[in-house]
C-alpha cells in the first residue's frame, strides 16, 4: 500500500529538486560539473518514479467511477503524464550524455536554460495539481485518509 505522506514526501523531493537544479543550472560554470550531473539524475529518476506509481496506483477507480468529469479527470491526468514522459524523453535526448555518469551535453546555455526552466515548471505544476485535485478526490472517494491504494 501507498500512502499519502510517501506522496508527499516524494513530492517535496521532486520540488526540492527542481529548486536546487534550477538555481545550479542558471550558472553555466556549474551545469559542466559531475555534481550537477549526479542530482540531474536524481531528479529523472525521482520524477518517473513518481509518475509510475500514481499512474499504477490511482487512476482504476477513478475511471471506473459513474461520474463522467471523475472519469475525465483521470484521463487528464494519465494524458498529462504521457505528456511529461515524452517531453522529459526528448529533453534527455537534446541534453544529456548516452552514459548517465557523463556530464550533460550543453553547447546553448540559453536554451538550455529555457527547456530546463519548461520541464521543471511543467513537472511542479502537475505535481501542484495532483495535491490539490487528484489526492482530494481518491480521499473523498475512498474514505481513506491514509492509503491510497
């Protein structure tokens, strides 16, 4: 079983993350270190993670639900996390080294930048969204206050 506080944490990690990258990377001196690399790593890691389990653990009861806009809900959220997938495939794909333990490929700094800054916005309001509608509405649905699944 999941909990809501594992999701929490996770997504505090996620958040704490991105805070931290996106300060480093505005630096470019700092994007060319292992450091940055290693928690750049991390933090794909954590993100798909994350997306995997609420995808795994949520959305069943939801889309069986009788309400139509329930039903919606959770087929926006499993669209927005295609959506996250693909984005982060193709940033990965521009920026970062075949090998993990590589430092990441950045020849525009400016670009680099801006599709960072993209991706981590992108990934902080979903998880935005998720504490505010999806987490709500399994708990109301299912009773439960502690476990999501």
């Amino acid at each position: 079983m999941i909990s809501y506080e594992e999701l929490h944490t996770q997504n505090h990690s996620i958040t704490e993350l991105s805070n931290v990258l996106l300060y480093l990377f505005r630096e470019r001196s700092m994007c060319d270190t292992g450091a940055c690399c290693e928690l750049f790593n991390r933090y794909m890691d954590k993100v798909k993670q994350h997306i995997d389990l609420v995808d795994t653990n949520m959305y069943n009861k939801l889309l069986a639900h009788d309400n139509h806009d329930i039903q919606l809900l959770a087929r926006n959220f499993m669209s927005g996390s295609q959506e996250i997938k693909r984005i982060m495939h193709e940033y990965t794909r521009q920026w970062c080294p075949k090998k993990r333990d590589e430092i990441l490929t950045i020849k525009d700094h400016e670009n680099f930048l801006k599709d960072s800054e993209e991706m981590f916005e992108l990934v902080l309001h979903r998880i935005q969204m998720e504490t505010e509608k999806l987490y709500p509405l399994i708990r109301e649905l299912s009773g439960e206050r502690k476990h999501v699944a």
